[in-house]
C-alpha cells in the first residue's frame, strides 16, 4: 500500500516533530545537570549529565531523574521540593527549545 502525497507530508512532519522533541528534551536535561552540578557545587556537570542520562533511561518520563536530583539535594543539605524541581525542568525546557530555535534559525541563514 502506497502513502498518498498528504500522508507522506504528515509522516515527514511528524518524524520532524518526534526529532525536535528529543533533541529539546536532551539539550533541557543538559542544561539542568548543568544548573544541579553548580547548585551541589561539583565541578563535573558533564560527569553529572550521564548520571541523569542513566537515572532517566530506568523508567520513561522524568520519575527517575527527578527522584536522583531529588536524593543528591537531599544528601548534600539542599532544600528542594518535586514542584520547585518540575518548575525548573519546564522552565529549562522552554530555554532549550528556544536556544535550538535561534540556532537553527542563525544555521539557515
């Protein structure tokens, strides 16, 4: 069975959109290992970056990752709440997109 021209402008776009979101979602979970490593004052963030990478590999969605970051605050004597940390992710989560946007836009120039 052949794509009618329509399906297949849909399923590029959506294989677009897929593509976007993951590389939102890495670019995020960077900048947020970046911002727990300088909050728990270690100076390996990237070290840190495969730490989440691993916890968020554990189980879909952001459970594990907020669960570690979640662990580290609380060995290290920082106080955090699940909200605080959700609220940083979504904040972290528009600056990543932003930040592909504009450089996608700078790369098509």
């Amino acid at each position: 069975m052949e794509l009618t021209e329509r399906e297949k402008v849909l399923e590029e776009r959506y294989i677009r959109d897929f593509e976007r979101s993951l590389k939102v979602r890495d670019r995020r979970d960077r900048l947020l290992a970046k911002w727990v490593a300088r909050t728990l004052a270690r100076a390996d963030a990237t070290a840190y970056a495969e730490e989440l990478a691993k916890a968020g590999r554990t189980e879909p969605g952001d459970e594990e990752v907020l669960r570690k970051i979640l662990q580290d605050f609380e060995k290290a004597g920082i106080p955090a709440t699940r909200n605080q940390l959700q609220e940083k992710m979504k904040s972290l989560l528009f600056l990543a997109a932003e930040q592909l946007d504009a450089e996608s836009t700078a790369e098509r120039r």
